[in-house]
C-alpha cells in the first residue's frame, strides 16, 4: 500500500511527446552510454553486447515494451558501476552499517568482468531461459530489478544536482521520478521559464500492473522498508532511502519502467 494513493510527475515541455521513457532510453542519454561503454571497453566488446543484448521475454510486463529497454538497462548499470569505481566516494551516500546490497556488491566486481556480470543480470531481467519454470523467470527478472532500485534511486535524483546545463544526465536510469506533492511535481516541469505538464498515477495501481503481470507477489511497505531490494519501486518513506536528501525533500517516488513512447 501506498501512503497516498495518487503520485505526480512533473514534464518540461521539451519532454511532453516522452513523459513515460526513462532518462536512459532517451535519445541524447542513450549516445552518452554508449559513448561511455566505448571509452571504457572499446569497440568490440561494445559490438559483442550490443547484438546479445535485447528483450525476448514471454512475461507479459515486457510484451509491449522497446527492444531498447534492455539495451539501455545494460548501458546505464555498466556506466554507474565503472564511474563508482573511479570515485568510491559516489557510493558512500548508500551505504548502511547494518546491509551491504547486491547493489554495492556489484561495485567489487573486476572492471573487466563488469559486462558479463551486468549482461547476464540483463539477460535474467528481459530474457527468457526455457530451462526454467515460467514462475521462476518471473520471481528472477523482479528479484533482479529490485535488487539494483535501491541504488538507482539515488543516482537518478543525483541527476538533479550534476546535470547543470548538460543536453544529458550525467547518470541515466531505467527508474523514473514522481512526488506526493503535485505541487512538487509542478514545480519540475519548468524549463526556461515556462511551465510543462504535470501527470499523474495511482499508485496501488501500478503496483498491481507489477503483480498481475510480472510477478505475483506483494511485499508490504512495512516490510519492504526494512529489507532493499525486495520491490522495483521505492519511496521517501523506505528506511533505505533517508539518506537521499533530494528523495525527502522531493517527497519522491521512482518507479521501474521499460517503456519507450517516442519514435
């Protein structure tokens, strides 16, 4: 359950034809990724995941959604990942004495094994293996994505404090932005002066988009709060997400989404 039932978000005109793509599958986003993956492992590593990469899963939540879900997933992670391991101190924000999250613990990983390891967590999110029970496909791809939400959170809301005038976030995700507060949400969807639009969702709804076709099974918040990494959805409430200042004082929400609704 939610604590309000109905969340916002805030759309810069410049973004109305797109309002539901995730910053990582946005044009300009997208070439930043890739310009990443070939500055750091180079052309052909970046050819080889660039064909094996993409959605082939019969689970009804990633029937109607982009071939470029999967691909910007796999760019985005691999991205946050190397530039945490250049500056550590990106990751001391999410960190709690008590938890150590599959999240930080893809930091430990070789940079050189970084691709593999975040291809083969891609490929159990958006693919579809036929050696194992459909159920389980589903508890996996859902398992996999809320596992890395609790550190996604915090770099798309650290997009608000480095982007500056950058075209790009300096940290694309495959999570998406809304608030409470639909004064909030109106506040960001001013651009250059001029007020954008303001959306809105039910968010027990979306929620019961996940359990219906995704995953049949509903963790509550109280649960949820004590334990990261058990929904692909989070909130300002979430013990886990006090230390994101700009999550409580945007009263955020960030939601998963794989979906692309521009040309």
């Amino acid at each position: 359950m939610s604590y309000n039932k109905i969340i916002y978000r805030g759309v810069p005109l410049k973004f109305k034809d797109m309002s539901l793509t995730t910053s990582a599958m946005r044009e300009n986003e997208i070439n930043f990724l890739e310009e990443s993956l070939l500055d750091n492992y180079g052309y052909n590593l970046y050819n080889y995941y660039k064909s094996k990469v993409h959605v082939s899963s019969s689970i009804p939540f990633f029937n109607n959604v982009s071939n470029c879900s999967a691909w910007a997933w796999f760019l985005s992670l691999v991205h946050i990942i190397v530039e945490i391991q250049k500056n550590p101190s990106l990751l001391k924000s999410l960190q709690y004495v008590s938890v150590i999250t599959a999240f930080e613990n893809l930091v430990g990983v070789e940079k050189y094994c970084l691709p593999q390891t975040i291809y083969e967590i891609t490929d159990s999110i958006f693919g579809e293996n036929k050696d194992i029970d459909y159920f389980t496909r589903q508890a996996i791809s859902n398992t996999q994505v809320s596992y890395m939400v609790y550190g996604l959170e915090y770099f798309q809301h650290l997009n608000y404090d480095l982007r500056g005038d950058l075209k790009y976030n300096p940290f694309p995700t495959m999570v998406m932005d809304w608030t409470e507060d639909p004064a909030i949400a109106d506040g960001f969807s001013y651009a250059d002066g001029k007020s954008g639009i303001v959306l809105s969702m039910d968010y027990n709804k979306y929620k019961q988009l996940l359990y219906d076709e995704w995953y049949p099974f509903m963790m509550s918040v109280d649960i949820a709060s004590d334990m990261p990494g058990v929904t692909p959805y989070f909130d300002y409430h979430f013990r886990f997400s006090k230390n994101n200042i700009n999550m409580q004082k945007q009263k955020g929400i960030v939601l998963f989404l794989a979906l692309e609704l521009y040309d």
